[in-house]
C-alpha cells in the first residue's frame, strides 16, 4: 500500500493514470481487508477511511505497515466536483461480507440517481450513508444479493455486477431514449 510504485500512497499525489486535469487524489482514501477466517471474528470486512490526504495520514502508513490479508481493497479519492469530501463518500463500502470500490464516475449520475433510488429495496436505501455514484452502484450490487453473508462463486457474482451494469444503462434509457452508453 506505501511502498511499491503503483501504491495508494503514490497515486495520491503523482497520479499517472489519471488522462485529464490535476494528477491529485487528495479527498481522502480508503482500505478494506478481511481478516482469516475465525468462530469469534464476523466475516465482513476491516474499513478503515479518512478525508485527509494519503501523503499526509500517518494513519495510512502505521497500518498498513502491520496488517496482513490475502485480499486488500485500497483507493485514493479525487471527489466529483460539486460533491462533499466527506468519510461517508470514501472508499471502499461494505455492506455484510461485500466490499466494494469503483474509480471513475457514472456520467450524468444526477439525472438518473432517481431511477436508480427506485430499484432497490428500503433496506438497500437505508443503508446508503454517502453521495457518491460509487455507493449508489453498490447499492444496486447489494440488491442483486439475497443473502449478504452467502459465499457465492466468482461468476454468479459476475453476473451480478454485469446486471448492476445493465441496470444503470436501463436509467440512462428512460430519460434519454436515444443515448446509450
């Protein structure tokens, strides 16, 4: 997470990836891991998110330097314009044993957060905390899955992403029949 040249901590200043605009990530970051198996250790995932700049956390490094997982989610976040820095709005979410992180943005998200808000159950809804596009998908994701602690196979869970996917481009849709992303 701090040391290799792809690392969260690089990309939240020296973003090369990034093909437009300011090369900084700095509104805050993210990280998700699980922990081993354990009778008395809930399987849902370990979050640990801040506002503050990755370069600038300490935070970051003292734990990341500790811990130990075979699946670590870690993302850097450049905020939307016109939406808040805020904890809630940082990566990854979770929900039950899922986690999940999305880089980029749902084009035109305003116009269709509407729709997508029809689609999902009071429960999903209810558990929306943030304003990010991010966790609007993930909400769609959470209601593909009927059981959140379910250890489903890769391709089920495929299928499922692949349905929130088509879900956003049904949104799109009914407002503007004849765009398709």
């Amino acid at each position: 997470l701090t040391h290799p040249d792809h690392c969260i901590l690089k990309q939240s200043y020296l973003c090369k990836e990034r093909l437009t605009g300011d090369p900084l990530n700095g509104d805050g970051w993210g990280v998700g891991w699980y922990v081993a198996p354990a009778p008395d250790i809930d399987p849902s995932p370990c979050l640990l998110t801040s506002v503050n700049p990755a370069w600038n956390d300490r935070n970051l490094t003292s734990i990341a330097e500790k811990t130990h997982s075979r699946l670590v989610f870690a993302h850097v976040r450049a905020a939307t314009s016109g939406l808040t820095a805020s904890e809630s709005n940082c990566h990854p979410f979770s929900r039950g044993r899922f986690m999940f992180m999305h880089n980029g943005n749902i084009g035109g998200f305003r116009q269709i957060k509407r729709r997508i808000v029809n689609y999902v159950t009071d429960d999903v809804l209810n558990g929306i905390q943030g304003t990010t596009d991010s966790e609007y998908a993930f909400a769609l994701f959470l209601n593909e899955v009927s059981d959140l602690w379910a250890c489903y196979p890769a391709d089920v869970l495929c299928e499922k992403l692949m349905n929130v996917i088509r879900r956003i481009k049904v949104c799109f849709m009914c407002g503007e029949p004849q765009k398709m992303i």
